[in-house]
C-alpha cells in the first residue's frame, strides 16, 4: 500500500476513533429501500459487498433482504461499531460479515460478487483514483452483476478539494463505460429528512 493511501485510511480511522463523523445521519437510506424493497430494479440474490460501510446501515439492509453480504471498511472503530449495531438487528445467520480492509487491496475469500453497493463511498475517492475505483469493482464484480450507485453529494461539495468531492452522472460513465453498461437511472429517487438534497440512483450491469 502507498503511503497516500496508508495516510488516506488513517484519516478515516481517526474520524472513526473520535465520533466526528457529521455524515453520519443514523439510518440507511430510503432510495436503496424502495430499488430493493420496491422491486424498481430486480437485483437477484447473491453475494453483495458495501465498500466504505460504517455503521453497516446499507450492509444490514441487504443481508436481513437475503443477499449474502460483506461490509468493508478501512476503520477498525467502525467495524466494531457496525457488529454492534448489526448484533442488535435482526440478520439472518450467516448472512453478514464486517471485514477491515482497503477497497483497492481487497481480494474476495472465495468467490466474486453478484451485487455491491457504493453510496458515499465514492465522494470519498480522490478525482486521480476514480479510475481505480471502477477498475476495482470491475475486478471484484462476476459477469452479469450488478453495481448499485447511488451518487451523491451533487449540490455540494469541491470538485478537487475533498472529501467530499461533489459528484455527476458523467464521472461514474467515465470510471465505469469499459467494463459495466447503464442498465437503469432515476435522477430524482425518493428523500427523506435530514438528507433531501440531489442524488441519482444508478445500476450498473457488469460486462
């Protein structure tokens, strides 16, 4: 690993280590609710990763909805915040697994995913790594699979001094074209209170 990307974790653990994590709002979000639970998009049960996962709100919501599922972070304060949560839910057994890692370094245990999540995960990424990003869940991703968007901040945030570093639609194209196709898109998913500003739910089928 690079010492920007050691320098990069250690950021995050130390937000983590400190409880100053501001966006964090408690809950998982409702537009991931109704493309899942709302069946907007079929997104047949498989293995499913949550890069950047926190507090496990989104890696809970798949595996009590079937998927086997995988919540990735590079914090060890907040896997062991996301196990207890998750101790509190109601998960099936076997269905969730909280693991410490770096995305870019990160090797499935056995087999490839058939689904992953990314919300706000990718404003976290630098405007040079973007490519990284998409190459890594081409890498990670089986033929046929899905990589569920969904892209936020678009109201806020610096192009090029973050995190968080303010997003588009065209930036997820350029990361992901060679090796996933658009397969749905809503510009204007459903809100809810605090986080009501701009976000597009994007799925990406992989090649």
């Amino acid at each position: 690993m690079s010492t920007d990307r050691e320098q990069y974790n250690q950021f995050w653990e130390e937000k983590w280590d400190t409880n100053t994590i501001f966006w964090d709002f408690g809950k998982m979000q409702i537009a991931l609710k109704e493309l899942i639970g709302g069946n907007k998009f079929h997104i047949p049960k498989g293995n499913c990763i949550v890069p950047g996962c926190g507090h496990g709100y989104d890696a809970i919501y798949f595996a009590q909805q079937g998927y086997k599922t995988v919540g990735l972070d590079v914090s060890i304060s907040a896997k062991k915040a996301a196990e207890e949560l998750a101790a509190k839910s109601n998960v099936p057994s076997g269905n969730l697994e909280f693991v410490t890692a770096d995305f870019y370094t990160y090797e499935p245990p056995s087999s490839l995913f058939q689904v992953a999540y990314d919300y706000t995960f990718l404003s976290t990424v630098k405007p040079k790594d973007r490519e990284l990003w998409g190459q890594k869940y081409a890498d990670i991703i089986s033929p046929g699979g899905y990589l569920i968007t969904l892209i936020y901040p678009i109201d806020f945030g610096s192009s090029n001094d973050g995190p968080p570093f303010q997003l588009n639609i065209e930036m997820c194209h350029t990361a992901l074209d060679k090796n996933f196709t658009l397969e749905y898109e809503d510009r204007d998913p459903a809100k809810e209170p605090p986080r009501e500003t701009s976000c597009i739910m994007a799925v990406w089928k992989r090649k």
